[in-house]
C-alpha cells in the first residue's frame, strides 16, 4: 500500500513510526514531515491546509490511505474533499469534527444528550457576556473560545477583573480572530485530567490506551498552560470509572452523533476530568493527542493500518485492539521560552548511542547547513516504555541527559502523579 501522514510534529512522527512497521506498507509519505520522518518516510512539502495539493499529490501516487494528524485539516474538510474524490482517508468529516473545532456545538450537543460535562453558558456579544458576570459568584471559572485557536484559546479566570478584560480582548478587539466569534463560559471542575482514545467508524467502538497529558509547564502542574509538556500511558483508572467513561460519555456521544447524521470515523479524543462526583468531559477532539500519542504508541501490538482500514471500511467488528502489559513515558523537550516567544536555530545535540528501548519523535526541529536545529517551541519527544512507571521514568530522564540543545527544558515530573495514584490504591487495598 502506498500512505499519506498529513502533518509534521511529534505526534505525526509517531504514527509515521508505527505506521512504517506494517507489512501491507509499501511506500509511505509525509505532507509536510520533518527531519525525524524523513529517515523512514518521503517528505513532501505541502502543507497540511492545502487541501487540494493533497488530493492531487494523493492522486498522482495511488495512495491507498491517508492519515491525518492535526486538527485543522479535518476542520477544514480534508475527509470530505479526499472521499468526493474516491480516495480512502483516515479521518472524521467537517461535519463531525466539529466536535472540536465548535466548541458551543460541543457543549449543547452533549448537554442535549445530557453527557456529562460542566456548566456552560455561550456568548457571541460583550455585553451579554458582562451581563453574566453579575451572577457569577465564585472564581474561577473557565472562559473558552468557541472556534480553533491554536491551544490559545482557553482561560482560567479568577476575578471579575480578569473577566472583563478576556471579554473585551476575544470578544470586542478580536484578538483570536475567527476563533473567537463566541465564547464559552464554563464552570471550573477540579480532579484528576485524563485522555480517552478511542477508534470508531461511527457505530463501533475500539478502546486504545490512555493516557494523562501534562498541560502546564512547570512541576507540580504550575505555570502557563502549553500545548503539552509530556504524557504517561496508560492512565490507571479503576473498573467502576472505566464503565461509567465507557457507558455514559464515549458509547452515548458516538451512537448520537451517528443519530443526529453526523457519524465520527476516525480517532475520537475525550479530555476528562474524574470530578468527586464522576468523569466529566472537559472537551472532545476529533484527533489523536501531542503528547498523548508518541507515549501510548508503544503500547499499541497491532499493525496500525488494519486498525485504520477497519475504520475507513466499517470492519471494526473483526478487529480487536492488543495492548502490551507495559507503561510508557514520553517527555517533551522545549526551546527556552515557550509557549511565549522563544528562539530556534539551536544545534542539537545527541551524545552517545541512545538506548535502543528510547524513540525519539521530532517535533520543531530542521536541518540548517546540514545539522539539525530546533525550529519550534516543541522541539522533541522521548519516550520509554517498560514493566513499569517507576522503571519507564527513570530510563526517559537517563537518556534526556544525552540530548542538548541551548535554553533546551523540560518537566522533571512526568508519571510521577500516576505512580502517586498508584501508590495511594495499593495503600487501599
Ligand atoms: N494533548 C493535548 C492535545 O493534543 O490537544
């Protein structure tokens, strides 16, 4: 088979890794890649909103599948534009990606179908928006652009003050653009944060591993929030929570959009919080997650292609996902800076063989005068799976010390909540 990877970060060099050990794979590209696929894949520089230089690349290569990673191609409409052209995409249509991408389509959808999830309420108008805030009686509570906005777009407010000026900044000076048109005011839950993957073809369902995102950027989750500084997988959750996400968020979420003509093929992302009065969806993406994906990859037996074929042909029903008994840690490194303005053209530098147990995913990284410089906030993963957390963090942070790159940083506590939770559960037992 010859496949497409629609992207060029972390995320996309793990599947491009995973996706590289099928055997139905014959010749395997990556729109736009980075220098990381480049060593397994053909790197073609087109990028992912140009829909239609994918379809004619596609085309022009019989390709037999391609698979999207970002979010803002299937906003777009990628999945529609490749099907009305017969060519077989990985990917859930505009219509039921908007799941992510409209996040006051979100909030009603599952408050129609009364999924759990927190209090809300949607403005497109400052004034109604002020309005609201004289009720508002405890901080903080969560305000959110409806539309994409780059991981920008979410807010935890804490006083009325703070309040107003979001207001005024998404709302009256646009500084989100498109993105944000409307808000959504949410209430603020407090618990554990996890993510929920799971493949579906809009009927059935597979349930990949899990894994818990490390969104802010210092230890002890302090500091601005980030597009992710690291994840573990799979996230430990006792049968009761695991029933309950299964029963009443994933299978009623999944059987209503069919319902309501908006079946979701493709990988359904649910971010939830264990709230003290249970799981609570927090948000739905209609992708894979960066970090979440490079840490549970490893973990995933299966070749990837069938999976993805599975749900491209509606034959999930033959198909059973394998997980490995492993844990697994990926850890991020970034440029100084980041998630604000940080600087790239940093040489990095490996020193020493890295253990052949350790990946390492690309993410902004390219090549300059032939050597490998950072090029974005995200500069790399590395990942380590094994028998367990406490082994799979120490490998991760032994091999980091090989890696350098000026201002280069990182957390120091991926998987230590997890080993945490599983600590306090033995404890009770
Ligand atoms: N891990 C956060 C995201 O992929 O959106």
């Amino acid at each position: 088979m010859n496949v497409l990877v629609v992207g060029g970060g972390g995320r996309e060099h793990a599947l491009v890794w995973k996706i590289n050990k099928s055997r139905k794979v014959k010749n395997l590209y990556a729109a736009p890649g980075n220098p990381g696929i480049a060593k397994i894949a053909t790197c073609v520089n087109i990028l992912p909103t140009d829909i239609n230089g994918l379809v004619r690349f596609a085309k022009e290569k019989n390709i037999d599948l391609t698979v999207v990673g970002p979010e803002l191609p299937l906003s777009l409409g990628i999945v529609d534009e490749f099907n009305k052209n017969g060519l077989k995409i990985f990917g859930p249509t505009r219509a039921a990606s908007r799941i992510e991408s409209d996040k006051s389509f979100a909030r009603e959808f599952l408050a129609q179908y009364d999924i759990p999830s927190p209090k809300f309420q949607i403005y497109d108008s400052a004034a109604q928006a002020l309005k609201y805030l004289k009720t508002i009686n405890t901080f903080p509570v969560v305000v959110k652009a409806a539309g994409l906005a780059g991981g920008k777009g979410v807010f935890i407010v804490n006083n009325k003050n703070e309040y107003e000026r979001i207001v005024d900044e998404v709302l009256v000076q646009h500084k989100l653009g498109e993105a944000g048109k409307k808000i959504v005011v949410e209430e603020f839950l407090t618990g554990q944060e996890c993510s929920v993957f799971v493949l579906t073809d809009g009927l059935r369902i597979l349930y990949l591993p899990s894994a818990q995102d490390h969104k802010r950027l210092y230890d002890g989750n302090r500091g601005p929030n980030t597009g992710g500084m690291g994840a573990y997988s799979p996230y430990p959750m006792s049968k009761l929570v695991t029933d309950f996400i299964k029963e009443v968020i994933v299978q009623p979420t999944i059987l209503c959009m069919h319902e309501k003509g908006f079946p979701f093929k493709g990988v359904l992302y649910a971010g939830l919080i264990i709230t003290p009065s249970g799981p609570k969806v927090l948000e739905f993406n209609c992708r894979f997650g960066d970090p979440e994906f490079q840490a549970m990859v490893p973990l995933i037996e299966n070749d990837i292609i069938e999976l993805f074929l599975g749900v491209v042909d509606n034959n999930l029903q033959d198909l059973q996902v394998k997980i490995k008994n492993l844990w697994s840690i990926c850890v991020v490194l970034v440029s100084a800076g980041y998630p604000f303005d940080y600087k790239i053209g940093e040489e990095i530098q490996i020193k020493g063989p890295l253990d052949t147990g350790t990946l390492l995913f690309h993410a902004g990284t390219k090549i300059e005068d032939g050597k490998l410089v950072t090029a974005g906030g995200r500069v790399l993963n590395v990942v380590y799976a094994a028998d367990n957390l406490r082994v799979a963090k120490q490998k991760v942070y032994e091999e980091i010390k090989k890696i350098h790159f000026n201002g280069m940083f990182y957390r120091k506590d991926i998987g230590s909540s997890g080993m945490k939770k599983m600590k306090r559960k033995r404890k009770v037992r």
